[in-house]
C-alpha cells in the first residue's frame, strides 16, 4: 500500500488496500483459470487487469 500510495499521492490508505487485494486475487486466481487462449495470451491479460487495479 505504502507504494500504491508513494506512486498515486492523491491515493488513500483504503483505497490502496482494495487495489492491492484486487490485484493479489487476480494473481491468485490464475491456477484455476481455464481457457483456450494460449498461456502468453493469458499473461497479457492478466498483466493488463492488475495494472488497472493497481493504478486505476
């Protein structure tokens, strides 16, 4: 949280708690992902949630 906030000053202490727990159970999730993109199709969407969750 101490960097979601360093990195968005305007950010407070809550909401950079629910990005970060948003973008941990994105990451965690991904063992039980099924589907038939290819695995790097996957990491780039993946990727690109957490960034969202992460910087909003």
């Amino acid at each position: 949280m101490d960097v979601l906030i360093r990195l968005n000053p305007g950010l407070d202490v809550e909401s950079a708690r629910v990005r970060a727990q948003a973008a941990f159970g994105l990451m965690n999730s991904t063992p039980f992902l099924r589907s038939h993109l290819q695995r790097d199709q996957v990491a780039t969407v993946l990727r690109d949630m957490v960034h969202r969750a992460l910087h909003g």
